[in-house]
C-alpha cells in the first residue's frame, strides 16, 4: 500500500506541479502506518482512513486516499462485531458523499459513487467469505476438542471400571485365599511337636499376613474413594474390625525391611549372601525401589531357577545411581562359557516388565540374562537429588 501511494504521487507530480505534496505525502504515510493496527483497532483505522481520504477529495489532489479505506473495511468485517461494522460501513458512507455534495456534480450521486459501492460491495463479500471459513474452522477446532475431551472420559470411566473389577477379583479370590491360609497356619501353630515344622508354619503364616496387607492396599489403590470419603481413607480389604489383617502395617518397604526378606529366602534352603558398598542414601523412595527390586528378583530365582543353591546380592552406592546386582548359581539350558544376550524385557514375565516400567518412570535400567554360573539381574536407579 505504502508502495501504491508513491507511485500515485509520482504520477501527479509528473502531470504537473501539486500544492502541499509534501503534506499530502506525509498523510498517505501516516495512512499507511494506521493500516498496521487494523487487526486490534479496526473500526478506529478504518475512520482515520476515511477522513483522510475525505479531506484530499475536498481539499487535496482528488482519490488519493480511497484504496486504504477499503483495505481498513475488509479487516473491520473480518474481526469486528456487528454494531462495529455497521458504524463503519456509514462512517465509509458519509466520507464518500460529504465531499461531493458541496461541488454540485451535473450527473446524480449515485452515478458517482457507483464504483465506490461496487468494490465496497466485493470488499465485504471477501471479508465475509473469509470469517465465515475462519468460524467455521474454529468451530471443527471446538468440536475435535469437545470429542477428544469425551473419549478420555470414556476411557476413563472404562479404566475405573476396569480396575474396580481387578480390585473385586483380589478380594474374592486372592484375599479370601490367604485369609484362610492365615486361619489354618495359626490353627497348626504350636501343634506339630517339631520345631522345624512350627517355625515353617509361622513363616507361612507371616508371609500370607504380608500377602494379605499388599493385596489389601492393591485393592485400595485400585478402587476409587466413595463420594464424601476423606483422602487416604481405607476401604478395601482387611479394613473391618476383627479381620485377619486389620492390625497389619501398611507402610511401604525400605532399607529395614531387606534383612528380613533375606531371612525368608535362606529358610527355604538357599544360601543368600548381601554386599553393600558406599553410603547408603537415607531417602524412603529409593529404599522402596531397592526392596522392590531384590525382591522381585529372589522371587524369580525361587519360581524360576533350577538347581539354585546360592544367591548373591550387591548394592553399589555411588553417587549419583545405587546399581543392583542379584546372581544366582541356576542351572541353565545352555552353555555358560559365554555370556548370553539380555533378555527382551518386553517378552519377560509381567514383574520383570512392570519393575522395568516402574525404573523407568524414575530415569533408571533393568537389565536380566544368563550369566556365567548362572543368572544375573542388574539394575540402576538414580539418586532423586540427581534425577
């Protein structure tokens, strides 16, 4: 436009001397300039354009100015609210006909201002062509929105229902299970006359008792909380008075607890050896990860490994990881002069793939495999001032 308006005055300054060119010059560049604030103030634009454009009909070099009004009327009827455009469009109206009325044309007015009506009307169609494609592309915008909010939600409800259904499982089925373990190892206890056979008892006891908390807190976490209950509310199993676990601590595991999951592997015959190395961090999160991790790991030697007589479990502190190292001496189906790849965590059992996933939500690695000797779990988990 800036460009259209000096070829304009070229032109009249080449047809003949213009008084107040310089003026006139500095009009169409404010003019101009005004054009860049069109989109946030359209309406004031397009009557500063207008006036401007007025006033050389009346006093200047004649149309001039008469393009940028219509520049500043498409951008008004793209983005302006009705009252705005209808202000405009007379505002556009009275500064084409003012000037003409005082020379007292021989011809009508309409026939004058025909042509200024005619790119008005085009000017206007475009514009309302245009925010018509723009609404109705803002509306398909808010109805994908609208639809992609609606499946989450139905994905939701599908993964609530899901998992109230799990949870009603393991209270059917598993925690009914263990409950009667725990009736009938108590009911043997102190009954045998053998030592051995009361302290396996009280084992098997101890163990369906832990068994029975991580299901109960499984079936908590699982189930949403009743409407008005208040946060961290216990409402799964275990939870009325006089059941078998309703005295059963919560709390997650941790460094404490380590000894005591060793003691439980070594009383079923295999000889479990724990070397630690550097400062242990005191953080309660990393802890639980190191307890899930080594438990995980005798409970597959235990399920999986044949042969097994010893297990040997490493914790290498070094900032800014601890690594986990659990060997065992399992028979294997092939050689062992060589170490054999990794196992493909995505094939493995659902707790080598769920401890991955859980590693791998905190920055750390599993990795499981045969070993020479036998079988070798690693894992690190870093440090949570490092991660």
């Amino acid at each position: 436009m800036g460009l259209f308006e000096l070829i304009v005055l070229a032109h009249m300054l080449a047809a003949g001397s213009l008084p107040g060119a310089r003026m006139w010059a500095a009009l169409s560049g404010l003019v101009v300039l005004a054009l860049l604030a069109r989109r946030r103030w359209p309406l004031a634009v397009l009557i500063l354009a207008t006036v401007a454009s007025a006033a050389a009909e009346m006093w200047g070099p004649g149309a001039i100015l008469n393009l940028p009004p219509l520049v500043a009327l498409y951008s008004l009827f793209v983005s302006a609210e009705s009252i705005q455009r209808l202000i405009g469009a007379l505002v556009l109206l009275a500064g084409w006909v003012l000037p003409l009325v005082p020379r007292g044309l021989s011809y009508p007015l309409t026939t004058r201002l025909t042509p200024y009506i005619f790119f008005s009307v085009a000017v206007i169609a475009a514009a309302t062509i245009s925010r018509a494609r723009r609404e109705a592309l803002e509306h398909g915008d808010a109805q994908l929105t609208a639809q992609a909010a609606e499946h989450r939600l139905t994905a939701q409800r599908d993964v609530a229902r899901r998992q109230a259904q799990v949870a009603g499982e393991l209270h059917d089925s598993v925690g009914h299970d263990l409950t009667a373990i725990i009736a009938l190892s108590e009911g043997l206890a102190g009954t045998t006359g053998r030592d051995d056979v009361d302290e396996a008892i009280a084992l098997i006891n101890t163990l369906a008792r832990d068994g029975l908390a991580d299901t109960r807190h499984a079936v908590d976490a699982l189930r949403p909380e009743p409407p008005g209950a208040a946060p961290g509310t216990v409402t799964g199993l275990g939870s009325q008075p006089g059941s078998a676990s309703a005295n059963i601590g919560g709390a997650p595991r941790g460094w404490e607890e380590l000894s005591g999951l060793l003691d439980t592997t070594r009383r079923t015959g295999i000889a479990v050896a724990l070397t630690e190395t550097g400062h242990r961090p005191a953080n309660g999160e990393l802890g639980t990860l190191v307890y899930t991790v080594v438990r995980e790991a005798l409970t597959n030697v235990m399920r999986h490994a044949v042969g097994v007589t010893r297990i040997v479990i490493s914790l290498d502190h070094a900032d800014p990881h601890t690594r986990i190292t659990v060997s065992d001496d399992g028979q294997l189906t092939q050689s062992a002069d060589t170490e054999a790849p990794l196992v493909d965590l995505q094939d493995a059992g659902h707790g080598i793939a769920h401890l991955a996933e859980v590693l791998g939500e905190v920055g750390g690695t599993l990795s499981a495999g045969p070993a020479p000797g036998g079988w070798r779990l690693q894992a690190l988990i870093p440090h949570p001032e490092a991660a």
